[in-house]
C-alpha cells in the first residue's frame, strides 16, 4: 500500500503560538515522515484562515522536494477555479522538473464560500471553471502546449518552457465528494481523493460509479482510489478514544465553521447539491452525531485497531491509498509527534506488505 503524510497547517482549537510556529511544527512532522518510510508529501491548499495556513501548496512542496530527494511530493489539492490554468500547468512543470518527476498533482474545485468571496469569484462558476482547466492542464503537461477555448478561459495555444520532462500518467489526482466531482475525476483519468468523514459504506455506490466510468471511457482499470483523513495514534485504547473524541470533534467543528455546513447557502449555489443534503444531515444530526460519523470512518486508537479498521476497509473498498494527517483540531505538537511516530513504527510497515 502507498501511504502518505498530509500537512494541513491549522491552528484552529490551538491554544497557544503564532502561524510562525505553527509552520514550523507542521515542518517538523514532514521531517520525521520523511525519513520514516512514507511514500509521499501531501498539502492542501487553503487561504485566510486558521482552518488551514497553505495559501500555495506548490511552493511548500518545492521546498520539500529539494529537502527530501528520495520522496514524492503532492498537492491535495490545488483549488483550479482560484488559478489561471496556464501559471498551474507551468508551475507544475518546473516543479516536477526540479523533482526529477516526483510530483503528484491533485485539482480540487473549492467548497467555502469565505475563500470564494475573497477572490471575487462566484461559487456558481466552480464546476465550470474545474471542467474547462483541469483537461487544459493535463493535456499541456502531455504534449507541452497548453490552449482552450470554453466559456471561462480563452487560451491561445502556447509552449510551456521548460518542457515538462517527465509522463504525468498516473500521478493526476482529483478531490471528488460528490457524484459530479466523482465523474470529472473519472473523465480526468486520476485517482479520487477522498475524505474520511462519514461512513464508508456510504461513500461505496459513488466510489464504483467512479470506477465503473472510468473503464467505460478509458477501456483500462482505474487507478487505486486516495482515502485522506485524520489519525489519533496512542499505546492506549482509552486514552486514544479521549484524544480522538477531543481532537477529531475539534476537527468537525472547524469544518461546520470553515465550510459554514449549518447555513443555507448550498441550496442557492450551482453544482453544489450534495454539500447541501450534507449540510441538512449536520443540522439533523447535530455535532454529536457528527463526530460520531467521524469517528466511525476515521482511524484511531493502538496500532492494532488501526489496522483491523483498515483491513476491514480494504474488504469493503477494494485497493486504495492513503493519506494522513496527524496535526489537526488543536493537537498539541507532541500528542501529533508521537502518534506520527507510533504509527510509522508499527501500523506503516504492515500496510506497505499489503
């Protein structure tokens, strides 16, 4: 199994440091991921907030890619209605160059208003402005030239220099929640991210759909799905069930207020009609059940419940990989150290022999 490290670089619930340390602390965990057998880097890209500090995920993972030469690094994701498609597809190809070909790039579409507004952008035009630039994209990294001529952005074709060096093919990515972002990641080609943040028998009939798609237009199987989600990591299984109740419920509580879930505003925006049946479940359920959900598709406790709840996810969801984040909902920098380092000692050397 390929597994990865996720640095989301928040401070929401954290009780004391600045966005300085914070940094510094999230860097410190890529370090010990980084020589401790993982197979990649990932961050997210998030702006003007303490939900999540990585208002360019590209430039983080130069950085990391120059530091740590014998690992991949990846971008989970790069929000494409927030960029010109052009600058993503050179940035790519200079930062895969740099890399010798480690890159993987994961697109997403964007899902908070807050950011949306902030970049004078409507959220009616997310899936719109995903469908037209992530084809343009990855076409350009294909033949080295990149052009388009859609609704939203009217690209003359033009060289990318440097040329990209290295075949993107199986290194695109695409975070797909809903059933439209499901089919979009499928007529990509890439592998679905997905969040572990409800059930994942749930999940299952949208993650086949996705699979079932990709082989109808690409005649080939598709490639190994990316669960992402949040781990609390401990020797003992009481404490481990207090730290994930604290910390992850912390998480979903940063999520209702980031992503603004018990508001009503999905229900007027296009394309987004899955987040508003999600928002409706949130108000219904109430951040009890919601963290009760949570705690039902993420990982934690010892090494060995992990690995159990893992396995018996590979039986329900077939092959995929995973990503994990272990700083997040106001973990203190040595409670997320040491589970970083527990799992990596005794659950990531079982799941790499899967």
């Amino acid at each position: 199994m390929d597994v990865g490290m996720f640095g989301i670089f928040s401070s929401y619930g954290w009780e004391k440091g600045n966005d300085t340390e914070m940094w510094q602390e999230e860097l410190q965990l890529f370090d010990i991921a980084a020589n401790s057998g993982f197979d990649c880097l990932w961050s997210t890209e998030h702006h003007f907030n303490d939900y999540s500090m990585v208002p360019d995920n590209i430039h983080l993972m130069t950085h990391l890619a120059t530091k740590y030469p014998n690992i991949d690094i990846g971008t989970a994701a790069i929000i494409l209605p927030w960029h010109d498609p052009l600058r993503v597809a050179e940035n790519a190809a200079v930062l895969d160059l740099l890399s010798n070909g480690r890159l993987r790039l994961g697109f997403g579409r964007g899902l908070a208003r807050r950011e949306f507004e902030a970049f004078r952008l409507s959220m009616d035009e997310s899936r719109g402005r995903f469908d037209e630039a992530a084809p343009m994209i990855v076409n350009a990294l294909k033949t080295g030239f990149i052009e388009g001529d859609g609704k939203y952005y009217k690209q003359p074709k033009i060289e990318l220099r440097p040329r990209p060096e290295y075949s993107f093919d199986g290194r695109i990515y695409a975070v797909a929640s809903s059933e439209d972002s499901v089919v979009s990641a499928a007529k990509l080609g890439a592998h679905i991210i997905m969040f572990a943040d409800r059930p994942w028998e749930m999940r299952l009939p949208t993650i086949e759909k996705g699979r079932d798609l990709h082989r109808e237009l690409h005649g080939t199987e598709p490639p190994e799905l990316m669960l992402t989600e949040f781990v609390v990591c401990g020797p003992d299984l009481n404490q481990s069930e207090k730290d994930a109740k604290a910390y992850q419920g912390k998480f979903v509580e940063s999520n209702f207020y980031h992503y603004e879930f018990l508001g009503d505003h999905f229900r007027s925006v296009q394309g987004y009609d899955s987040y508003q049946e999600k928002a409706e479940i949130a108000r219904s359920a109430g951040h009890e059940g919601a963290v009760e959900g949570f705690m039902k598709a993420a990982s934690w406790g010892t090494p060995d419940k992990i690995l159990r709840g893992l396995e018996e996810r590979h039986k329900l969801l077939g092959n995929f990989e995973l990503n994990i984040a272990f700083r997040f909902g106001g973990i203190p920098y040595k409670l997320a150290e040491q589970s970083l380092k527990l799992f990596a000692k005794e659950v990531l050397p079982v799941l790499k022999s899967w």
